[in-house]
C-alpha cells in the first residue's frame, strides 16, 4: 500500500521492492475489503428506546454520530449510507467526516418522507404526491446523495401509504438528477415501491416470489435482519412479560429469513444493512448481519460479497467494498476465515483506511 492505494496484489514472487515500507506478519489472519454498512442511522442511539432518543437535543445527535463513526472505522466498516436522521444531520455528519481515516465514507438521504401521521414525528410529513416530489427535489438541493421514503407501516408493513402512481413522480425526478431512491417498506409497500422503480428496498421483511421476480436485475434488497433477531432478544428478557412480543418477533424473523429465500432464488441483488441507531442494534456490529444472512440461507461466500462490494455498488462510492490494485487501500484483517465461519467478522485485528491504520 503505497499513497493510499493498493500498489501491489500478489505473490510474493512478483512483489516490487518494499523500500522502507513497514511489512506486517498477517499469518493466520485474512485480509478483506472494507466493509459497507447500506442501512445505518448515526444520528440514532439504538437500545431499547432508540425512537424517543431521535428527539435528544441537536447537539447530543451530532456527538452521537461522531462516535458511531469511530465505531464503525474500527471495526472495519469503511462505507456506510445514512438513510433517515432529524433535521438532515447526517448531511452535516457526512461532510465533518469526509476525508478522516478514523471513519468510514458516508453518503447521507437527509430527513425520511412520509405520508402525513403515518410514521414517527421526527420525519417530513407530506399529504400528496405533489408534495412527496418537491419534499424529494428539496432533500436532494439540501445536499442529501439520496431519497429515502416510507411507503408502509407498521412492524408487517400492512398499511401501504403510497400508490404506484403517487410514488413515480418522485422516483422520476430523483432518477432525473442522477441520484438513487429507496423505500422503507417492510411488507406489502415493497411491491408498491418495485412497482414504482426505486433502486432499493430497506427491510422488506414481507417480499414474496412475486416481488422478488419484479426485483431482480432492478432492485437491490437491505434485509435488516440483526434489528429483528436483537429485538427477539429484548423480549425474553423480562420474566416473560413479553412473550407475546418475542412470539410475534419470532414470526416476524421467519418471514423476513423467507424473504431473503425468495430474493436468493429469484437473483435478486442482496446488500447488508445494520440499521444501528434505527432499531435496538448498534453501531459497528454488522458481522451480526452477515450471520443472520448466512442463517437465512446465504452461502458465506454469497453473505460477504452483501457486505462489501454489493454494498459498495449500492452506496456509489467508486472502489467500496473491494481490494485491487490501483483501487484505494480500505482493507480489514481478521483472525479466521470468513468463508466458511461469517463469525470471525467479529475478529478484526487491523484495519486500514486509505493506506492509514485506524487506531
């Protein structure tokens, strides 16, 4: 690694002459690419209270996402997308970071889009579909890479809150300007939202066969699956107070594992998503989510590929979640093999962001 880009990939045989270039001893471990995080919320404190945390003062949400961010370089996870945060401060978070090696890549959606009462308060509530397209056109001159909308309700998503035709104004005019649009839709909006043409769907913990045909080739899938397993985790917790709760997550996880079935099947694109901050799971723990891909039938190979440089195609940074040369060196080792156990994820021994190891 020379300059901040990977000079040479190979065998040693061909190596070019180090110079004075530190040399690690990485036996035992594997080198990976950098991992990308599709579905995170720096501005969220995660635990069993994250929503009412959305509204701490603006100052401690700003402070939070500072810390998210080293959370994050640390543990590997070089590229991450923000997709919803109060007041568009992940925009600001976005930018205080850029260029640091100490935290990952950022692209930022600005605030959520949501239809009026039909999500929690901390978002842009809009009555039409009019509104819906000039609230998107203002996310995207405030600065926002992308457009994140809800399109259902709900923990199954039973309520759609946008029509097919309501929502292709605004995934036009997004397209138009050369960004990308995805949806918050956990069950039927997802096929509303396919139907409509955004680039991703974020959770989707409904998608059928059907669905997932119309997907592939167009449609890229952020399961979220670690929020629903921590949230099973919560509620057995408690002396079984909440088991009905945890019953209900339990239903919920087998669902969401059939979903991810499906997409596999149909050749859908699959991206990692923590959605730390935005649920109880947080910041930094993505391998969590390449577990639970794996669980609901990914192959390991198939679940790392999701959380490098399926993620980095998603996200649209040149050169995420990959290693080449030329390329820039974003590189993790970990003690193990992630290709026959996503555990060892957790393991992360070094890293390095541009050529520079995070501390």
């Amino acid at each position: 690694m020379r300059d901040g880009r990977v000079s040479y990939l190979g065998p040693d045989g061909g190596a070019p002459d180090p110079g004075g270039a530190e040399i690690v001893d990485a036996s035992g471990a594997t080198i990976i690419p950098g991992l990308v995080d599709c579905h995170a919320h720096f501005t969220g404190l995660g635990g069993a209270n994250w929503i009412a945390r959305f509204d701490d003062p603006e100052a401690d949400l700003i402070a939070r996402g500072a810390e998210a961010a080293h959370d994050l370089a640390r543990m590997g996870i070089l590229s991450a997308r923000d997709v919803g945060a109060p007041h568009r401060l992940n925009i600001r978070i976005r930018d205080t970071h850029r260029g640091q090696t100490n935290a990952p890549t950022i692209v930022a959606a600005g605030t959520w889009l949501a239809r009026r009462d039909k999500f929690p308060p901390f978002v842009v509530f809009v009555d039409s579909a009019d509104e819906l397209r000039r609230a998107a056109i203002a996310e995207m001159e405030a600065g926002a890479d992308l457009v994140k909308i809800a399109v259902d309700t709900g923990r199954t998503g039973d309520e759609v809150t946008f029509t097919a035709d309501e929502l292709k104004p605004t995934v036009g005019v997004v397209h138009e300007r050369g960004k990308r649009i995805t949806a918050h839709a956990q069950g039927k909006g997802a096929a509303v939202a396919v139907e409509a043409g955004v680039d991703s769907i974020e959770h989707g913990f409904g998608v059928d066969a059907a669905t997932a045909a119309k997907m592939a080739g167009h449609t890229t899938f952020v399961p979220t699956l670690s929020v629903l397993d921590s949230s099973i985790g919560f509620a057995a917790t408690d002396g079984g107070r909440f088991a009905d709760t945890k019953a209900a997550s339990v239903a919920l996880l087998d669902q969401a594992f059939g979903a991810v079935r499906a997409a596999k099947k149909a050749g859908v694109r699959i991206a990692t998503g923590s959605d730390f901050g935005g649920g109880s799971v947080r910041p930094g723990h993505l391998a969590w989510e390449v577990q639970m891909l794996v669980r609901a039938g990914l192959e390991p190979h198939e679940a790392l590929a999701s959380a490098t440089w399926i993620g980095g195609e998603l996200v649209g940074i040149k050169d995420a979640g990959t290693i080449r040369e030329g390329g820039p060196a974003d590189v993790v080792l970990v003690h193990g093999d992630p290709l026959s156990d996503p555990a060892v994820l957790w393991r992360v021994w070094r890293v390095y962001h541009r050529g520079e190891r995070v501390s």
